[in-house]
C-alpha cells in the first residue's frame, strides 16, 4: 500500500461499522481510567466473550480503587473466572488498587511510564489507559493492529512493542485513539490471522497481503 493511502482505509473501515463485540463496545463506554485498566488487565491472554461477562462479575464487586482494595483475592478470583490466569489477575487488581489509594491519591497516572510501575501492566494497557481512559494521544497495539498494518504493508515490525514506535513515527495523530478500537472489530471480524477474508474485505484493493512469519 502507499502511505498516503492510510486515511481512505481508515475512513472506509469507520464507515463499515463491523459488529463490534460487547467487550470492545464495554471499554469504549468507560470513558474512566481506572476502569479501562483493571478490565484491560482482565482481557490479557483471553478472549472476549470470556472478558465481557468476566468483567460485568468484576464490577458487582467495585468499580472504584477504594472498593476495590477490600474486596477478597479469593472472592474477586472466583468473580473474574475463567479468564487467563485469574488468580494472578485478581491478586495484580487488588494491589493496584491499594497502591493507587496510598500513593496516588486513587488517581490514575496519565503517563505510560508510571503506568507501566504496576505490575502486570505493559505498554498495551497503558496506551488504551491514556487514549480510552483519559482521551489522550496514544498507540494502543495489540496482536489485530500489529498483524493487520504488517499485513497492509503500512509498516514491516516484528513484534507489537515495534509496531507501536513504528506507528508514532508515520500515523497521524488524529488516527491515534480510534485505531485500536477499529482494527480490533476489522481483525475481528474479516482480517483474521487464519484465513482472512480478503474477497469480502472493503480496503483489499490497498493491502499488499504480507504474511507474518
């Protein structure tokens, strides 16, 4: 593809509107970074439809830091199942929360690098913290944007880490916060890592179809 070519593909997904599933629909509602981060955190290494319900039980028990840091490992563990390792997640919640009360006043940082101090959070959850949480310019790079710009021929990464810097240099800013969002429903949905489907696919015509290695 051309470079050039980024804004007519972007514009032409926005316009497809490919059903969004109820999880990806759930984060965008949030409009809240303390939310966004604890169900990004959920939804690492899980799909879905298993995050959407996982995350629903989730917020019965808190929504807040405050809340959060009384509940029971045990009883948020038993809450967020089956996700991917579920105890884990539920002890890393629990003391992010406790620490947001103690050292940050139950305010969430707005910069990747004080997110990235909790444990069990990398660059992919603190980029959706910013960009969905707080509005704010961010890359959020998960396996969909990853495989789908490398596909398109947009850019040439080895991994997400790659592709998030890559993206900075050359991605227009105003495509920041809705790209994830966007390709997630398009990898989703068509631009699937096995057997995309390239001949009902709307931006085909631009894609150079590069597979990863």
């Amino acid at each position: 593809m051309k470079d050039s070519d980024i804004s007519k593909i972007i514009d032409i997904l926005t316009k497809e509107k490919q059903p969004q599933s109820e999880f990806v629909k759930l984060m965008d509602s949030f409009k809240n970074p303390y939310l966004v981060l604890i169900a990004c955190i959920l939804s690492l290494r899980t799909n879905d439809k298993t995050t959407y319900p996982a995350t629903l039980r989730m917020l019965e028990l808190a929504k807040t830091p405050e809340e959060m840091m009384n509940v029971s490992e045990q009883d948020l563990a038993k809450a967020i199942y089956p996700v991917g390792f579920y105890k884990n997640k539920a002890g890393q919640i629990i003391e992010l929360s406790k620490i947001l009360v103690e050292k940050y006043n139950s305010v969430v940082p707005d910069s990747i690098e004080e997110l990235c101090k909790f444990r069990g959070v990398g660059r992919k959850t603190a980029n959706l913290v910013l960009s969905l949480g707080f509005g704010k310019p961010a890359i959020c790079v998960d396996v969909h944007v990853h495989r789908i710009f490398n596909r398109l021929g947009y850019i040439k990464t080895s991994n997400p880490e790659e592709t998030e810097f890559a993206l900075r240099d050359k991605l227009p800013l105003e495509f920041w916060i809705p790209i994830n969002t966007l390709l997630v429903t398009h990898g989703q949905n068509v631009c699937k890592p096995i057997n995309p489907k390239c001949d009902s696919c709307p931006v085909s015509d631009f894609c150079d179809k590069i597979i990863l290695k």
